[in-house]
C-alpha cells in the first residue's frame, strides 16, 4: 500500500494529537523520511539520501511540534 505525502501528514497528525508520538520518533516512510523535533536528523538523512538541495520539508505537529522531513532517492 502506498500512501501519498498528504495521507502521511494526516496520519502523523492523528496520532500527535492522541498523544502516540514521542519527541525524537522517526516515521519511515515509503517515500519520505519524518523526524519530531530533529532537523541535525533530518539534514543528515538528506545528505545521506542526497536530497537536500531540493527534497527537505518540514510542518507543524498538531500538539507535539515540528516534523522535519526529506524525500528518500528512488
């Protein structure tokens, strides 16, 4: 199953709000990578992926804080 970067959010919203989500999880996704609260985290995995010129994002928690995302090379 395959879920898009919208359905993802959704998703990671749902359980933030429900208090599921600890400071310091790491959602690995099929196409993205999601860090709580840990940019260092984030950019390291971009390096490593490659995709940091052009493949980080970020978005606020519904409760929790920020996500802190980057795109996996295909």
């Amino acid at each position: 199953m395959s879920m898009t970067v919208a359905g993802v959010t959704v998703l990671f919203n749902i359980l933030d709000q429900l208090g599921a989500v600890p400071s310091g999880t790491v959602r690995d996704c099929e196409t993205y990578v999601a860090f709580l609260n840990d940019w260092e985290g984030r950019d390291s995995r971009a390096h490593a992926e490659g995709t940091y010129g052009s493949g980080r994002f970020s978005y606020d928690g519904t409760v929790h804080g920020k996500w802190y995302c980057c795109l996996k090379r295909r």
